[in-house]
C-alpha cells in the first residue's frame, strides 16, 4: 500500500484556491453530508467545539468517500495532542495562536520525527494504515501541510520571521481574536480590521507561503480571494445550520 498523497498541499502548491467549510458540529454524519458538497476541504475544529480525539478520528473516517481533504485544527501547539491527531491520518493541522518564530518551529518539530523533531514513534497507527505503509514514517513528512494561525499584534509584528520557519506551509489570519487584539471585539468586519487583514495577506503572498481566512461574510470573502487567500474557508456547519433554520422558521411564523 502506498502512502495517501496530500490533495490540498498538492493544490496549494499549484496555486490552486481552496475553497473550505469549518466544521464544529462534532458529527460523523455531518461531516460525512458537507465531505461531498463540493467543498475542496473541511477544518474539523478542535479548539472551539466539542470535538476530541474519537470525534476527529470518525470524522476523518467519514470523509473517505467524499471530495473534501480534511484539516486538523489542534487546540494548541502541544506535541501529544499533534502526535496523537497525526496518528489518526490526519495529514493537514492548523495550529492556533503562533505569535513569534520560535513558537512556530516548536509547532512544525511536533509534526516531524527524530532527529527533525520529537514527534513520538507508533508503529502502525491509522496514519501508515496499520503497518500497510512500510515506509509511512521515512515519507509522512513529505505529505503533512501545517499551516500556523495569526491572532494578536505580537504575531504581525513578527509575521515575516513566522512563515520562513522551514514545514510553515501556509499562514492562516484568525480574524476573530485579530479584530480582538486590534480593540474591535466582535467586529471582524470594522474598516480597520479589514485594511490590516488585506495588508497581512499580501504580506503572507510575499513571503512565498500560502494564505488562509475564515469569514462567512461572502463579500469579505471575494475581497480577500483578491488580495491573495488561497485556502479561504467561507462558512461552517454550526452557522449554516443556525441561519437557515432561523430563516425557514420565521418565514412560516411570519405567515402564522
């Protein structure tokens, strides 16, 4: 058996746009329903939902039949729980809160073995198919996407050092606790946020890595295609399912 290729690298590394759906709902069937909506990848988020290390592993179990490649976001860069996600096949992490180069390099050494990192040694996890990948471990890296998120003042003043840390593949802006750190809580689409977003992707386009975002706001999100996001996620399960229920309910209580 051969080791799984990296769709979404392969296409990030085409400077293919990505476009992605996050998902916080912690449900196998969920997931398994948007795997096949045409999306190019799913965030399965660990950081702010209920979804641990069984709910990411049925999920990516899931996924297998649908179009969409998976990514990992860890609730932080603590190399157990990067190990431990690693192992269930994940291939793409998104690892949050990066504010300087150092940080950054501890979170790629977590996705790498000895003498490269501290990733632990498991013979025959999901990842190599349980032992079917003879030389899953000697290859793995070659496939594993780590893209670090940007988050407060500190990580843009130091943006630049972050993405030349050699295994950051992609940059992703986190515009929620950005727009928090910039003073504007709640506000991801205030004037200002918006400028400092679009500047920091181009920022991100000219250090030769790949560029990331989350927003729903379908407008933002063409605005910031344009500047330069090549993984740009453009909704989440929990919000579609919120909205549109609200919707399908008011419109028949409006005619009650």
């Amino acid at each position: 058996m051969d080791i799984l290729k990296n769709r979404f690298k392969a296409a990030l590394a085409e400077n293919r746009q990505q476009i992605g759906l996050w998902c916080s709902l912690a449900s196998p069937i969920s997931t398994e329903i948007v795997a096949g909506s045409g999306f190019d990848w799913l965030l399965l988020d660990m950081e702010h939902s209920a979804n641990d290390l069984r709910d990411i592993y049925g999920q990516l179990q899931a996924m297998g039949e649908g179009s969409a490649s998976a990514m990992v976001r860890v609730p932080s860069d603590e190399p157990i729980t990067i190990k431990r996600i690693l192992d269930t096949g994940a291939q793409s992490l998104m690892i949050p809160n990066i504010d300087d180069a150092d940080q950054a390099r501890r979170a790629v050494a977590a996705t790498r073995y000895a003498p490269r990192g501290v990733r632990g040694f498991s013979q025959a996890p999901r990842a190599a198919r349980f032992g079917r990948i003879p030389d899953y471990h000697a290859r793995c890296e070659a496939e594993i996407f780590v893209a670090v998120q940007i988050e407060s003042r500190r990580a843009l003043d130091n943006l630049e050092e972050i993405a030349g840390v050699e295994g950051v593949d992609g940059v992703f802006i986190g515009p929620g606790d950005l727009s928090t750190s910039l003073g504007h809580l709640g506000q991801q689409n205030h004037p200002e946020v918006v400028r400092v977003v679009e500047e920091t992707i181009r920022r991100i386009v000219r250090t030769g890595k790949a560029a990331g975002i989350l927003t729903a706001n379908e407008d933002l999100a063409r605005r910031y295609i344009a500047a330069g996001t090549r993984f740009t996620a453009v909704g989440s399960d929990m919000g579609l399912l919120a909205r549109s229920t609200e919707a399908l309910a008011a419109r028949f209580r409006a005619g009650a």
